[in-house]
C-alpha cells in the first residue's frame, strides 16, 4: 500500500476512534444511526475515493475503497457508507451517473423488480438502511433482459426490519414507480462481476470486524485476572488467542488477495476462495472470543456481540458461500484437470469464475 493510502486510511481511523463508541453503536438498534459521523466522512472526501474524476471523485481505486469499507466493519459505523459507494461504484461500472444523495442497493436475483416503460414495480426484502437513504440502485428485469437502475426511494413503500445486529434491512415496494436511470441489458458476466465485487465489500466488513473482535479478546485476556494474575498468562487461554491471531491473519491475507485480485482486474477466483475460507473464520473466531470472554460477551454492557452478530448476519447477506463452493466445484469439473493440476495451474492471469448460460 502506498504512502498516500497509508495516510487515508490513517484519517479514516482516527475520525473513527474519536467519533464511534459502544452509545453511539447501540442507537441502531434503537432507530437510528449517525448523520454527524457521515458528514465528517463527506467533507473528507472519503465517500468520493473511488469515483473517478471525471465524475467529481478522488480517482483513487478499489483498494482504496475497500480497505476504508474494512475499518467501517472493524468500528462497526452506524453510517450507510459500504451501501452508497457501492451503490456508486455499480453506477459507474454500468456507464450511469453517480449519485451524491445517500444510496442503498439490492442485487439478489430471486427478487428484483420489474421494469416496463420505465416503470418498477415489486417487492424486494433484506434492503440495507432503506428507511435513511434517498435512493435505491437495484437489478430489474424487463422483457428484454436484466438491467441496473437506479430510483428515488420516495416513491417507495418501506416496511421496517433488521439483522440479527439490529442493522437497519427494511423491505421496499414499488408500483409502477419511475426509475431515474437504467442501464442497457446486462449479460451474464456483468452480472457475475457485480456479485464479486458485492462479496468484496462484504468480505471487507467482515475483515475488520474479525480484526476487532482479536482486539478485545486479546484485552480482555489482559485486564482480566484469576487466581491473582491476569488470565493470557495461562495456557490454555494462550492456545486460544494464538488461534485466534492465526486467523484473524488468514483473514487479513485473504482479504489482500481480493483486493490485489481486483486491482489488477484479472478477477481471479481469489473472492471465492475468501468467502469459503471465511465460513471457517467466522466460526473460529466467534466461538474463541465468546469461550474467553464467557458469559460478559453476551451481555448488552460489552461490546463484543456487536461484532460477532455482525459477522453473522453479514455471512448470510448476498451471494452465499454454497454460491462460490458450486462455482469453484463447476470449474474444477469443467477444466479436466485432477484437483492438484487444478489448483497448481491456478495463477495470476486465471480468469474470473464465469456462469454458464
């Protein structure tokens, strides 16, 4: 990473320890979320990095987005922030206009509008922050295929829902509601690099919030004393944190060949591998950091269980870890090779898993 990202990356982390604590975590499951902490992430520029500049943006990349995405999920932010450059991100990706107004997306295939004369219609649920965003960038289906528009919320009827973190995932439903952008039919392969790149800003998230949860477990051991001395002296407790810091590393490195991968637009099979390997972390880690913690770590005074419910429940969000093991098991089957030739032959230059049909 370069000097400049460093620095980025270095502000993004300081407005975040200043400004998000346990409280101000806790209002989303009470309603509400940050505006002020959103505004600060505005006026730094911070929600325009990977818009280019054509657009009014920073012109930065998608490692640069991804890597700030990271640290919303390792403070776990009460902002919209992962949804609106996405949302951004989509637009640009499919030649539409960037929006300034705060966005959300839906891109679950099993349940996209309908669109007809410019015209959407249907009923979508799981929409991230719907109730505290303006517009709505989604996959519609028309007579002549799949297209990516874009909508003013408005126009919608939003029911309210959530998480198991308490995160704002309303249901939203359209009648014949006029889309403020559409894009030309998208083939199949568009479709695909749209959910890698869905599954690398939900890789992210969960990556700082694995990164986290290390944080307070290896704390925890520090300040919390049995028998006269504090308990990371034992060593059974010892076992635990190593494994845990193996793989918080694992997913960390995982995490950087994503975005490497994205980088160099190769998109290799690198965000498959993440998100199978990531089913393990997840339930390593959750399980080490509630065995150490015990019983506080449930409790509503600490902080840990809301990182581990946001592990949880973002796992289950968007194309699932079955999804990628098929698509992984369809390539390997396809190629011809046995499993090692298949994983030896694997390199840089690989082409992007693709979906037949």
């Amino acid at each position: 990473m370069s000097e400049m990202k460093d620095m980025i990356l270095n502000v993004v982390e300081r407005m975040l320890k200043e400004k998000v604590d346990k409280e101000l975590v806790d209002t989303v499951e009470q309603g509400h979320w940050a505006p002020e902490l959103w505004d600060l992430f505005k006026e730094n520029g911070m929600t325009a990095v990977a818009i280019t500049e054509e657009n009014g943006g920073a012109g930065g990349d998608i490692e640069d987005l991804l890597n700030i995405v990271r640290l919303t999920g390792k403070y776990a932010a009460p902002i919209p922030f992962a949804e609106t450059t996405f949302a951004n991100y989509l637009l640009e990706f499919t030649s539409l206009q960037v929006i300034e107004d705060l966005a959300t997306y839906m891109l679950n295939p099993n349940q996209a509008f309908t669109l007809e004369n410019g015209k959407l219609t249907g009923e979508a649920i799981q929409i991230p922050w719907a109730r505290h965003t303006k517009r709505l960038v989604t996959l519609a289906y028309s007579t002549e295929g799949t297209h990516l528009v874009e909508i003013d919320l408005s126009q919608a009827e939003i029911k309210l829902g959530s998480n198991l973190a308490g995160e704002p995932r309303d249901t939203v439903k359209f009648h014949h509601a006029k889309v403020s952008q559409v894009s030309a039919v998208l083939s199949p392969d568009q479709i695909h690099a749209i959910t890698t790149l869905n599954t690398a800003f939900q890789l992210a998230l969960m990556t700082g919030a694995v990164d986290k949860i290390n944080d307070l477990t290896v704390q925890y051991t520090k300040e919390r004393e049995q028998f006269g001395r504090p308990i990371h002296r034992f060593q059974l407790v010892q076992q635990h944190i190593v494994h845990l810091a193996g793989e918080t590393a694992i997913a960390l490195a995982a995490f950087n060949n994503v975005t490497e991968a994205l980088l160099k637009n190769n998109q290799s099979s690198e965000v498959a591998y993440a998100c199978i390997r990531f089913e393990e972390i997840i339930q390593a880690v959750t399980t080490i950091a509630h065995q150490v913690h015990a019983a506080i770590g449930t409790t509503h005074e600490h902080s840990l269980h809301q990182f581990t419910r946001r592990l949880w429940s973002w796992r289950d969000e968007g194309a699932s870890t079955s999804y990628w093991t098929n698509l992984v098991a369809t390539q390997l089957l396809n190629s011809g090779d046995s499993l090692w030739g298949y994983l030896t032959s694997s390199s840089a230059s690989s082409p992007l898993l693709k979906v037949e049909g």
